[in-house]
C-alpha cells in the first residue's frame, strides 16, 4: 500500500511538471530562471539607485512610466508582429538588445557617470524592446508544448517568473551591500545568456507552428483583434479586471519602494525581504495552478477580489511583521489571479489571433503601468504614501466589482435566450461564436 501511495505521488508530481517533458520548452524555461533572476535583481538596484540620487517618490514614478510607455505605445502593433514575424528568432534578438541595455546601464553606474536622465532613457529604451518580445513570448507558449498542455505552461511560467523574484532581490541586496549597485547590472547582462543560447539550441522542427496571420494590413490586423475582444465575453470579463489590477496593483517596483522607504522606515534589506515573501507567496499560488487545469472563472474573480483587499491592508499596515505576512497573500492572490487570466486568453483565442488579442492583453497588463506609476508618484507625492495605497486599492476593486457585474450580466441575458447569441463576423476567414459554457470556459472559436 505504501508502495502504491509513493507511485501516486510521483505520478502527481510528474504531472505537475509535464511541459517540461518537451524538450524546447524545457530549454525556454531554464533559460529564463538563469535570466528573470537577473532581471529582478536589476530592478531592485534600479529602484534603490534613482531613490538614493534623487529622494523623490515622483522620480521614481516617472522612472517606471517612462520604463513602461512604450508597452502603452507599441504592445498593439508587437501582437500583429507576434503574429507576421518567426517568434523564436524574434526573441532572440529582443533578448540581446536587452542585454546590452544592461550592460550599458552597469558600465554608467561604475564609472559614476550615471545620472536621472541616463536612467530615463534606457528604462525607454527598454520598454521599447519589451513592447515587441512580451506579446510574441506569449504566443510562443503554445508553439512549444501544443494546445494540451497550456494550462500548465502558463502556470509553470508564473512559478517561474516568482521563483526568480524570490531568487533575484535576494540575491541583489547581497551584492547592493558588498559589491555594490553597478555589479547588480552586470550580473544581469550575463543572465541574458542563458535564455539566448537555450533559444538557439531549440529544434525548430518539433515547434507546433500555428495558423498565420490574416495578411491583413495593421490597421485592419487591429480591428479584428479588437472585434474579437469584444465580441467574446470570457475574455471582456478577463481584461476589465486586468485594466483595473495592472493599473493600479501590480506596479510593485514603485509601490514597496515607497512602502519600505517611507511607511516602515526601513531600508534595501526589508525591500528585498518583502519582494522575496511576496514572491514566496506567488511560487506557490503558481505551484497549485500547474495542478489544478484549466481556470475558472468565478476562481479569478475571487483571487482578484482578496488582492485588492490585500493591497489595501499592506497601505494600512506600519508594522514590517504584519507588511511581511501580508505580502505573501498578496503574492498568492496577485499571481493565482493572473495565471488563471493569462490561461484562459491563451486557451480561448484561435491560434491566428493569437498575438493580437495578446498585444491587447500585454497592453493592458504593462501598457497600463505608466499611467499606474504616473498616478502612484503623484498621490504619495501630494497626500503621502499610505493615502495613496487606500487610493490604488479602491480602485483595484472597483474593476474586479464592475467585471463581476458585467459577467452576471452576460450570464442572466444567456439563461433568457433560447439559445446563444452569435458573435460578429471577424472577416471573411474568421466567422466564430463564442457561446458561455457552465463552466465559464468556452470551447475553442477555431479548430487548431
């Protein structure tokens, strides 16, 4: 019997982790750790270096709107390229780009010739690049492990993405303390490496290659995406929460600095302390996620509706004990909430709007960080730090209040009708419909 118990356990453990049974993706994922644990420890340098030259929670609110406009700009027109343009090689290049925007940050910052407007415009620059790679990442999920195992891709890209936030502030308040800021930012050029070669070693012929784009021109590629957005409830009730949270809740490079700095009064050890906890938190929320399968809806809703309320409580709390333990559930909430929102887009969009509706998605999701960051600066600014997370938190939970009410909307005019309402025409090769399930998952628009 123990025997048999120990065969289950392994089995479930195996099953957790089955994407990484494909060999590209497990090239894609290893690289990443090595490169995203770079990338947070950048991030907390970057953070504490524009707070330590300039004292101001404006400058570090406009670092991050600068660092995220272009998301806001060009997300759109990178979701028609992830759909027009090979995505591996399309990586590749975005990735070297990033690393030598890394590297020209870490040799600014040893020689000290860095200054505020140096860091504006490499946080645009970057922004820029990452405008174009986060649409065509997200698209290149399915590609590399097929339509079956999404669900736990995605999940295992959230624990990845937290493991390194864990990994990397850890790290970087270590080398912040001894070997000081400008080796954070080599560190990280280095980490580049990792993913680029991972990239290069994948088998092209093993990739499951989607539908091409629609040969439409930008404008037109546009247009259908945002047809298809609005036509699909699953995916309306997804990005209103997500406009609302991405706005407002996720901009943690400029709300725990401004927590750690100036409502517990503490310094770079209790950012990283907090960042590692919250990413404790989110590890295991993305843990549960590779278990569970497909996403539900009322199960997003829930874990954004805590979030919110969570949020809140961190804005409320002076206690760095309290502020610990609560960043853990925010951690768990904030990434459970945001794979079950990241699966569901990838499990519903047919593969030839896939990049689209995810420019649409990166779009709300980093695109909205400028505005979010613009706003948090300001209201720290002008009513302090504590009043602006009340702000940020209230309205976080209005968009998870107005998405609910939207879905029961949509639900009790479905339960009216005798049958479901079709959706508009997306063109003339692209004619779907979208009908709710009872699980809140709709079945695929498009064979694939």
């Amino acid at each position: 019997m123990r025997v048999r118990s120990m065969s289950l356990s392994s089995r479930a453990l195996t099953q957790g982790f089955r994407s990484l049974n494909n060999r590209n993706y497990r090239l894609f994922w290893f690289g990443q750790m090595v490169s995203l644990a770079g990338t947070w420890m950048q991030d907390v340098a970057l953070s504490w270096l524009v707070l330590s030259l300039t004292d101001s929670p404006m400058a570090l609110g406009l670092t991050m709107t600068i660092r995220f406009l272009p998301a806001l700009v060009f997300s759109l027109y990178g979701g028609i390229l992830a759909d027009k343009l090979p995505k591996r090689q399309t990586i590749i290049v975005a990735q070297t780009v990033q690393m030598l925007i890394a590297l020209a940050m870490a040799v600014l910052v040893s020689t000290e010739l860095v200054t505020v407007l140096l860091i504006y415009v490499l946080a645009g620059l970057r922004g820029t690049v990452d405008a174009v790679e986060g649409p065509t990442r997200q698209a290149f999920v399915p590609e590399m492990v097929g339509r079956d195992d999404v669900p736990n891709a995605v999940a295992l890209n959230s624990t990845l993405f937290n493991s390194a936030r864990i990994i990397g502030p850890a790290i970087g308040a270590v080398i912040i303390s001894t070997l000081g800021i400008a080796a954070c930012f080599y560190l990280n050029a280095f980490s580049f490496l990792a993913v680029i070669a991972g990239l290069f070693a994948m088998r092209p012929g093993e990739l499951h290659a989607g539908e091409g784009g629609s040969g439409a021109g930008a404008s037109g590629s546009l247009r259908e995406g945002f047809r298809y957005v609005r036509a699909t409830p699953d995916i309306m009730i997804v990005f209103i929460v997500i406009a609302a949270l991405a706005t407002f809740g996720y901009n943690f490079q400029t709300t725990l600095p401004l927590v750690t700095k100036y409502i517990l009064n503490a310094e770079a050890s209790t950012l990283s302390l907090l960042m590692t906890v919250m990413g404790a938190g989110s590890v295991t929320a993305g843990l549960i996620a590779a278990y569970r399968g497909k996403p539900r809806r009322h199960m997003m809703l829930v874990a954004g509706g805590l979030f919110s309320l969570l949020f809140l409580l961190v804005g409320l709390s002076t206690s760095r004990a309290l502020t610990t333990v609560l960043m853990f559930f925010v951690g768990f909430c904030g990434v459970f909430f945001m794979t079950s929102a990241s699966t569901r887009v990838q499990l519903l969009v047919p593969s030839h709007l896939r990049g689209r509706v995810l420019g649409i998605y990166f779009l709300l999701f980093v695109g909205t960080t400028p505005i979010g960051s613009y706003v948090t600066g300001r209201l720290a600014e002008g009513l302090g730090v504590r009043v602006a997370m009340v702000i940020l938190a209230l309205l976080c939970l209005s968009g998870v209040v107005a998405a609910t009410g939207y879905a029961f909307r949509v639900g009790k005019a479905s339960r009216g009708s005798a049958r479901p309402a079709p959706v508009p025409a997306l063109g003339a090769e692209a004619r779907l419909r979208s009908p709710l399930r009872a699980d809140g998952l709709n079945d695929p628009p498009v064979q694939e």
